[in-house]
C-alpha cells in the first residue's frame, strides 16, 4: 500500500537509514489498523432517508461500496 506521510521530528538531520527505519516502523503500525473491517468499525452511517443510524461493520461496507454518493448519507466517526 502506498501513502503519503509527513514525519516532523526535533532532529535537524536525518540519514536515509534513520528516515527509512521511521518510515518502516510507521508502515508496521499503521498496516493493521488501515482496512475496510477497522473502518466500518470505527464509523458509522446516518442515513436521513430512512432516519436511521446504521452500525453494523457489514452494512457500513455495503452501504459505502453500493451507494458512494447517495444524497443524505453521512458517514460519522464514532470517536
């Protein structure tokens, strides 16, 4: 997977070995936690059609995957 990522540390220089080293522990973090079932966990989808609050990690996929732009769908951060 590629993502672009914006490291900021307090250190004025970083070799390539160092920056490479981050960048991999970074990777090795953030791989687990960045999937379709972590995401339709952690949100859900408020749908103003139906008034309803949706939840179900495999409705949220569903929902996300069939209907992208449906109008009145709101995907929202449980946190």
């Amino acid at each position: 997977m590629s993502r672009d990522l914006l490291v900021l540390t307090n250190q004025a220089y970083l070799s390539a070995e160092q920056t490479a080293a981050i960048v991999a522990g970074l990777n090795k973090v953030l791989g687990p936690v960045e999937n379709w079932g972590a995401f339709c966990v952690a949100n859900e989808i408020i749908d103003i059609n139906r008034h309803k609050i949706i939840t179900k990690t495999h409705l949220v996929k569903q929902i996300l995957q069939d209907k992208p732009n449906k109008p009145f769908l709101f995907i929202c951060n449980k946190n």
